[in-house]
C-alpha cells in the first residue's frame, strides 16, 4: 500500500499539470478569438458610421445644389453647413458654401472662405475665378485681373483647355465693360490664336470686335461663324451691322434680308429700312446719272428741311439751340436749295455735295428734337461719312 501511494500522487500531479499546459492555449485562443470579434465589429461600426457621415453628407449637399440652382441661396447656405459638419471641411462644399454666401450677397464671407482655400490650393482655377468675379463686383480691377490670369494659366480637374479659354472670355467681357480696350484687344487676340473652330466661337470673337469698333475684323469672324452655321439669325443680324457701318450697303443689305428670313423682329427690319432707304438716298455713287444724282440731293434737303422745322418748333425757349442757330441753318438751307434749284450738270451738282454734306449733318445733329426718323438716321449715315463716298 504505501508503496503505491506515491506513484499514484505523482500520477495525479501530473496529469493536471498537462491539463494545465493544455488548458493554457485555449484560453489564448478564445481570448484573441473574442479580441478579433470586438475588433472587427467596432471596425464595422466606424464604417457604418462613417458611411452614413457620407451618406448624410452627400444628401444636405445635393440639397444645397438644388437650393441654389432654384436660386434660394439662404437655404443653400443652411443645408451646406449641416453637410460640413458630416463631412469634415471637404473643399468642394466649402467651395460651394462660398459660392452661396456670394449668391446671397454676403461679399466679405465668401471672400474669406476663398482666400481660405485658395491659400492651400494657390493654383486652383476654380477658386481664382471665383475671386476674379467677385473682384470685379466690388469694382477692384487690379484684384480682378490678377485672378483671373490666375485661373488663366490655373489648374483645372477636367477639360483645362476649355475651361481656360472661357476664363480669358470671362476677362475679355470684363475689360470691354471696365472700357479698357486696348487690354481688351490683347486678350482677344490672344483668345483667337488657339480658340475652338465652332461656330459659337466665331460669333463671340465677331461680337467682342463690334464692341471694340472694329468692324472689319467682326465682319470676318462672322462670315467664318455663317459658314458653318447659316441659320443664326443673330449672327447674320450682326454681319450686317457691321457691314453697314463699313459702308458695305449691298452686302449688309443682303445679311439684313437673310436674318428676317430666319427670324422675323422689330429690329431686323428697321435695319432692314434703314439699309435701303440709305442706298436711295445715297448721291456719291459714281455711275450715276446728274439727273438721279440730282433728284437724290433734293430728297435729302427736303427730309432735312423737315426735321428743321420740327426741331425749331420743339427749341422755341428753349437754350439747347438758340434761335440764332435755327436762323443760320435756315438760311444756310434757302441758298443751297436756290444753287440746285439752278444745277443743270453733274458737275454742278457734284460741287454742291461738300457743302450739302455739311448743313445736312448740322441740323440732323442738332440738340432737343424728337428721336430721328428712318430718314434722318439715313441722312446722317450717308452725309457724315460723304469724305469717304465721295465720287
């Protein structure tokens, strides 16, 4: 018996401590299953909740887009600072936060925000054209040029090209209202230099020249935006605009005649008008008759002899012309009336156009009378131009 004893104890002993050693690794493997399995849903509850951050986010922001599309901009405001709060200060809502405050007429705010981000992003275009607009609001030109050459030559996520050349467009337009045309011009041609082939294109360059004057280079861009595009009623209105002003009579008059085809209005049609009525009036055409050069000087004395009358009525008390004036002018007319009156040859006739010309001009451009008729718009395009006209 007692020799057993001890054989059994140390059997026992033994036997739990192997129990032991392998009781250890199950308590490890259950201790790091249950680690893994709290890792693994506090890892999916963050991106459940970061989801529906996202989600949230993303709804408030597309109703902030819709607020301002519907031109609601307080609203928009409102929506965009809940999506900030879910999105943690995203650029593209901050942006758009200022676009909104700038909507919403909150100038100073917007400003802030801009110079905010573009102090991260310097050569952002977005950001610098934005700051070019609002610049150009507050009538600050330095601040408004220096943005916009910066969303110029800035960088742009998609089509860069494009979105640069409508900032220089953007400039282009700024500089014709501010009135600095020689900046102007030298935008737009360099605008010209690389621009789109479209039709639209074409038109905007041919619009831009008409508002700096030249009429010549209008008129060329206008015919390359007609070739490819013949059914703009706009753009052949302003060929002929400025076909007329170039003293173009027969080609403007055919540009006017298309345009009413294509769109028939008011305007179109006193061009229309006044197109050919300048034409008939015209007496510095070379291969023409003494007689018709004649019969077209005399039209032109009596429509000026009208709007004499009409305009020493209206400037009875009145200092804008002062009676003397009329006095001079109607004398001035009786004379050369009584000189074509006794014109026989064409040479009489053609001595008498210089003089003509310049009492025409003088009383159609007199001060305080009613708005000019077709006529005396007529008289006035032909007669102020007669150095250029002359036969």
């Amino acid at each position: 018996m007692g020799d057993n004893r001890f054989p059994n104890s140390f059997s026992r002993l033994l036997n739990s401590r192997a129990a032991s050693i392998f009781r250890r690794p199950v308590y490890i493997f259950w201790l790091s299953l249950l680690a893994i399995t709290f890792f693994a849903l506090t890892f999916g509850l963050n991106r459940l909740y970061a989801q529906k951050q996202q989600q949230l986010s993303r709804y408030w922001y597309g109703r902030a887009q819709a607020a301002l599309e519907s031109h609601q901009a307080d609203e928009a405001i409102s929506d965009l600072r809940t999506a900030l709060v879910y999105s943690h200060d995203r650029p593209q809502y901050l942006f758009s936060l200022a676009q909104a405050l700038e909507a919403a007429g909150r100038i100073t705010e917007a400003r802030s925000y801009l110079l905010s981000l573009l102090e991260d992003e310097p050569g952002n275009g977005p950001y610098n054209l934005q700051l070019a607009r609002l610049a150009a609001k507050e009538n600050d030109v330095s601040h408004a040029m220096r943005y916009f050459n910066g969303a110029i030559y800035g960088a742009w996520e998609s089509d860069p090209i494009s979105k640069r050349q409508q900032a220089r467009q953007e400039l282009v337009s700024y500089l014709l209202e501010k009135g600095m045309n020689t900046q102007a011009r030298g935008e737009l041609l360099t605008f010209t230099t690389d621009m789109p082939k479209t039709a639209q294109s074409e038109f905007w360059v041919a619009n831009a020249f008409s508002r700096l004057g030249d009429d010549s280079s209008a008129l060329q861009f206008y015919k390359a935006g007609l070739r490819l595009d013949r059914r703009n009623a706009g753009a052949m209105l302003g060929a002929g605009e400025s076909s007329f002003r170039l003293l173009r009579y027969h080609e403007a008059l055919n540009y006017f005649k298309a345009a009413l085809a294509l769109r028939p209005d008011a305007t179109t049609s006193g061009w229309l008008q006044l197109t050919s009525m300048t034409m008939d009036l015209n007496p510095f055409q070379s291969q023409m008759s003494a007689v018709e050069r004649r019969h077209r000087l005399i039209l032109a004395m009596d429509i000026a002899d009208q709007r004499l009358r009409a305009c020493t009525q209206l400037q009875n008390g009145s200092s804008a012309n002062s009676p003397s004036t009329s006095q001079s002018l109607r004398a001035q007319w009786i004379q050369l009336d009584d000189q074509l009156q006794n014109a026989r040859s064409d040479s009489d006739v053609v001595q008498l156009l210089a003089p003509a010309a310049n009492l025409i001009v003088n009383i159609e451009k007199q001060n305080r009378c009613s708005a000019p008729a077709v006529g005396d718009q007529a008289l006035l395009q032909i007669y102020a131009n007669a150095e250029e006209l002359q036969p």
